[in-house]
C-alpha cells in the first residue's frame, strides 16, 4: 500500500443551487385543495386549517392556514374571565417570536414611503416535509379568487429587488402582484396605494405573510375581527385560495460538494503489495520483468487522516492502468 500526502491546492469546495417542484407528487402547481373536517373540529383546529392536495387516502398536508392577531380577536378566548386570551393572539405571538424575534418590533409591509403596519395578517406556513432547504424566489405564483369573482396574482419582488434584505435573521420578500419574481413593469411596484405590499415572503422559514388592508382592497377579502368569537378566518382564506385555483411553489436546496484531486505522477504507484505482484515470503518481485518495467492497476482511492484512519473510499468504475510512462489525476467529490 502507497501512501501520499495531499496538498493544499488539491481540494476545492463548490456550492451549486439544486432546484425541484415542492407539492407532493412532483407536481409544479397545486390547482386543488381540500380541508380535513376532522382536523377542524379537533383541538388543532383552533389555531390553523390543514390544506391537503386531495381527498383520497393518499392525502398529504401541502401547507397550513392561520390567521394571527395581535389583540386576540377572531377567535373564541381560551377563558370567559381572561379577556382576548385567545389562539390568535397565541399565533401572532409565535410568529412574532419566529420572524421579529422581539416582542416589541411590528410587522410592517412594504418598501419606502408606502408601507403599513400590520398587527393582523393571514398566514402561509408550507409543511416542512415539502421543501428542502427553502423555498425557491421567483416560483411563487399564487391566484386568489375575491368574493365577487375578482382575481389578483401575487408572487414575490425576488427579481424586482435581487438584493436579499433580512428582518431579523430571516431573508425576506415583499409579496406583489405580477408574477415569476416581478410586478412586470417598472412604473408599478406591484404594491397597493396607502397599504403597502400583499405580505412578506421568508423562503428560509418556509413562511409566507399575507396583508389584509391590500387584500381587502383588491379583492374585499378582509378578515373578521369580533371578539370572542369564531371569525372563520382561516376559511375565508382558503375559500380564495380553491377559487384560485392556483398555486405555483418550488424547493431550493444548496449542494455543497468537496472536491479533492488525487495525484498519481509517474513515478508514484507503480508496484505493489498485492501477492499477485510481490512475494509474500520472501518479499521480492514475482516477475523479473516488473522489476524495471513495472504494471500496476488503480482500483480505489482511499483517504486518511494523519492518524492513518481511513476516513473515506472511492472506488473507480474501471481499473485504471498504471506505469512509469504514465501519470494520473483522479477526481474524487464528496457531497455534503
């Protein structure tokens, strides 16, 4: 066995974008959606609606709808004498805690001088099981379908804006009208006037944040706030959703890959300890003619640490052959 050591310019780390459809099947836009009533009627129920791809016993959770609220409202309170106490007020808090990470920070829309603060917002949350690593930007296509048959598409400003910029430590988007990443014109920011964006997309936390004050002025989709009692929030959202009947979302997944290059120059691993090669007992070459002339072939590279533990193997698809007239680089990658 031959050993060599590796030099510092024989590694090299890549990093490539791997990008693949998010819904289940393989398919590129969900155009059908269904809700689980039993779902609905448990304790879970409260706090989000499931949003399933069909009604089959092959059904598989696509992404969840909740509606937060800072004061509670929407919702019943989790007790009679604890006033606006409530699940939304609990899911607002999560997501403040989520994305904020301060409890005194406000969620705002918007970019520049049209920006609004929103203390109530429907959200998007993709089941975790769908993505990879985060969402792709520029893939998010979603239609909504408004009460009286109007219709807006939204997606996020990735292309529009190219820059990342972070709220907390979470990437974020503004959500627009337009498409594929971009309002489609220049003169229009894809914002509604005096109520900032659609929402804030966080392709990193799977999380997409919906604004009522541009919804309601699109699409009259506003959501209901009375006190103590059940808004149905999470279905008027959904009911938009279906009657849309389309949403366009892909995976992204970074790649990192290590390459090391191995080596083998002339004069290096031409002979060999395989018995085949070399006398066991003796210790000397079985053949004269591989005395000066020697023939050897590569099989595997194995690598080790400098405690000769071998820490990885690569196996070649092919016996490479290996002589004094002769040099070889072998390119090995490990993925990780």
């Amino acid at each position: 066995m031959s050993f060599k050591r590796f030099d510092p310019e024989d590694f090299l780390v890549s990093s490539d974008s791997i990008t693949s459809t998010l819904w289940s099947n393989g398919v590129p836009t969900l155009s059908t959606f269904f809700t689980s009533s039993l779902q609905q009627a448990s304790s879970a129920g409260n706090y989000y609606a499931s949003v399933y791809n069909t009604s089959s016993n092959e059904q598989e959770i696509q992404f969840d709808i909740v509606y937060c609220d800072s004061q509670g409202s929407g919702s019943t309170w989790f007790n009679q004498i604890v006033d606006f106490a409530s699940p939304t007020k609990t899911m607002y808090g999560q997501y403040r805690a989520l994305i904020l990470e301060d409890e005194n920070a406000n969620f705002i829309f918007g970019k520049g001088n049209n920006v609004i603060t929103g203390s109530y917002f429907w959200v998007l949350s993709i089941e975790r099981a769908r993505y990879k690593q985060s969402l792709f930007p520029g893939s998010l296509n979603l239609t909504l379908l408004g009460p009286n048959s109007e219709i807006i598409n939204l997606t996020d400003d990735s292309q529009d804006n190219p820059v990342n910029t972070f709220i907390g430590s979470s990437r974020v988007y503004q959500l627009i009208s337009g498409s594929n990443g971009t309002a489609g014109s220049l003169l229009n920011s894809g914002y509604v006037p005096g109520s900032g964006s659609y929402g804030l997309v966080f392709p990193d936390l799977g999380t997409i944040i919906l604004n009522p004050f541009a919804l309601s002025q699109s699409l009259e989709l506003f959501p209901s706030r009375s006190n103590n009692s059940d808004g149905g929030n999470n279905g008027r959202l959904f009911t938009a959703i279906s009657g849309g009947a389309s949403f366009a979302l892909n995976s992204e997944e970074t790649i990192t890959s290590d390459y090391v290059f191995v080596r083998a120059r002339n004069s290096e691993f031409n002979y060999s300890e395989n018995p085949s090669f070399i006398s066991g007992s003796t210790g000397e070459v079985i053949y004269d003619n591989f005395i000066n002339a020697p023939q050897t072939y590569i099989t595997t590279v194995g690598m080790y640490n400098d405690s000769n533990e071998l820490l990885a193997v690569a196996k070649l698809s092919r016996p490479l052959l290996k002589d004094f007239t002769k040099e070889a680089l072998i390119r090995v990658k490990l993925d990780f």
